[in-house]
C-alpha cells in the first residue's frame, strides 16, 4: 500500500506542472492589458506604464515569466499612486516556496485572499456533495428495488432533467421563484447585510438553500442513474443468486450481498467529487452572489488579475489531484480483492 501511495504521488508531480503550464499559457493569451486596467487615468505616463510592466515581469518572454512564477525574482514596487513612496526593493519567493504572488488589482497577497474565501466555498460545496450522495444514493436505490415501475420512471426521469438543466438557469429561475414572487428565501449572499456580527445559524441556512440545492443537482442525477445500474448488475451475480438458494431473506440479500457491493464504485467517486468542487461553485457562487473562492476567480478574470487567477487554478489543480488519489487508495482500501502489482 505505500508503495503505491507512493508511485501514485510521483505520477501526480508532472500533472500537477502540465496543468499550471497549460493554465499560465492560457492566460498569457488572453485578450487585454492589466497594467491599462492598473494604471488607466488621464495623468498616467507611459513610463509609469512601462515600469509597472518590468515590476510584474511581463516584459520578459513567456518562458521566463513561468519560471518568475514558479522560482520567484526580486522585484520592485513602483509608485503609480503618487504619494511619495518610491520604490520599494523586495523579493518574490514563488510558487514552488507557497508563494502565490500578489493581486495586480489591490496588491494584497493572492494566497490571503484565496484564504479568505476557501472557507465559504468548502461550506457551500461540502454541503452540495453531502446532499449530492445523500439523495443520488437513495434515488437510486429506490429505483433499483422498483425496477421497471413508475418509481423507477420517474426517477430516471429526474435524473435526466438534472443533468440536462443548466445551473445557471435553474439558479435564476429558483430566485425569480422563491425570492423574488414567494419572498421566501434570500437571493444571494451568505447572510443578512442587516445583521451585525455574530453567528445566526437560521439566517445562513437560508441563505444556502438554493445554491447548494442547484449545486447538487448534478451529482443527484449522476449518482442516481450510476447506482441503480451498479446495484441492478450486482444482482445477476452467481453470488446474489447463491444466496437466494441458501434460503436468505431478500432484505438480508439486499443489505449484506446487493447494497454492500453496488455501492463499492460509487464510494470512489467521492474523491473526483472533492476535486471537482471548485469547478462546480464557480458558476453557482457567481449566480448567487456567494462569496466563495469562484466569485473570487470570475471577478479576477474580470480584471485581468492573473495572479489571482493562477493561485485559484493551483488550488482547484491540488484539489482534483488529491481527490483522484484518495479515491485511488479509497478502492484498493473497500476492495480487498484488488491486488496492487
């Protein structure tokens, strides 16, 4: 088992650099100038321009602003603002040092700022994806125990329609419905604007009822058809049918052969999930106004803040990484038949 945690963290290292050099490649490409968007002003001085560009380092050819980026370099900070302060030795240390850089928009660090807003999108997404694997797993469950009724229409239905609607969709239709006509629920933030600190446990309840309702549908409707299929398959087993033979009850049939061992794959998915929390919340955080580390990454793309947006591709990249290894070792640990060469 070490050896193999082992081989696959090894394996993980050159994902992990294929996806920031495809990232900062990306973002190398796209359209506009965030020392125009910085420095933009009727008094600015192409100077001013151009010093601000060596301090961030895009005067340099791509290669080596990947390597700044990785490595770190000393850098100075300019004084665009005007008020006296100059210049400002320092040093960069770089990613590879956990050293993500600092905002081109407000200067303050990328990794604080990522900081700040994980805790939101962990609320949000942890709760989706309990919710996700809650009702996907009975759904589909259900419909394998009424096979071929209108249980088991309805619910493949269901899941259908959840992977057909796009979020962003539903998310204004909901809003429109329960916000906007019915006035039941809040339409976006996380809490009240009126309250002044302190913690109402009601208050952010309602205000996580809709995204994390339109965030789990997904994961609903997928997990939902994958375990009626497991559980329908594991049930032609010779196994399953021993045990029908041996005179055990279908309940004990279900619980200790059919539910026990349909649900084997559907636990690994549990670490793709993690890694795909990001992704999934950067659509929903935006529609809802949720301030979570996705509205964070669209108001940086906004702006042309590619610090900031890189330091959110590392950590949605480490996510995923992590989660696809976990549920790697998850298979091999529920699996004991699995035999690791």
């Amino acid at each position: 088992m070490i050896k193999y945690f082992q081989r696959r963290i090894l394996q993980a290292i050159p994902t992990f650099f294929g996806v920031t050099i495809l990232s900062f490649l990306i973002i190398l490409s796209a359209p506009g100038d965030p020392v125009a968007m910085i420095t933009w002003g009727p008094n600015m001085q192409s100077d001013t321009n151009e010093a601000m560009r060596r301090q961030l380092g895009l005067d340099q050819p791509p290669l080596v602003q990947y390597v700044y980026w990785l490595v770190g370099n000393d850098w100075t900070l300019i004084d665009i603002d005007g008020d006296g302060v100059g210049e400002t030795p320092g040093e960069r240390l770089g990613l590879l040092r956990g050293d993500f850089g600092k905002s081109i928009k407000n200067k303050r660090p990328v990794m604080q700022q990522i900081a700040q807003r994980i805790p939101a999108t962990l609320r949000l997404g942890v709760s989706a994806l309990a919710l996700g694997y809650l009702l996907g797993v009975s759904l589909g469950v259900l419909a394998a125990v009424f096979h071929r009724t209108w249980v088991d229409q309805v619910i493949r239905i269901i899941s259908v329609l959840g992977n057909a609607v796009p979020q962003f969709w539903l998310g204004l239709l909901l809003i429109i419905i329960f916000s906007v006509q019915l006035d039941l629920l809040p339409m976006s933030g996380m809490q009240n604007i009126t309250r002044r600190g302190g913690f109402d446990l009601a208050d952010e309840l309602r205000h996580m009822v809709l995204p994390v309702f339109v965030l789990s549908l997904n994961w609903i409707a997928f997990i939902s058809r994958f375990t009626r299929t497991q559980i329908l398959e594991v049930l032609q087993q010779d196994y399953v049918r021993t045990a029908y033979a041996k005179g055990l009850q279908t309940r004990v049939v279900w619980l200790r052969h059919a539910l026990r061992n349909g649900l084997l794959p559907v636990a690994t998915f549990l670490g793709p999930s993690i890694g795909t929390l990001l992704a999934g919340a950067v659509i929903i955080e935006q529609v809802f106004q949720w301030p979570g580390l996705g509205k964070l990454i669209i108001d940086a793309v906004f702006a042309r803040d590619y610090p900031v947006v890189m330091g959110s591709v590392v950590i949605a990249s480490v996510m995923f990484i992590v989660g696809v290894l976990l549920s790697d070792v998850m298979y091999v640990i529920l699996d004991p038949r699995i035999r690791l060469e």
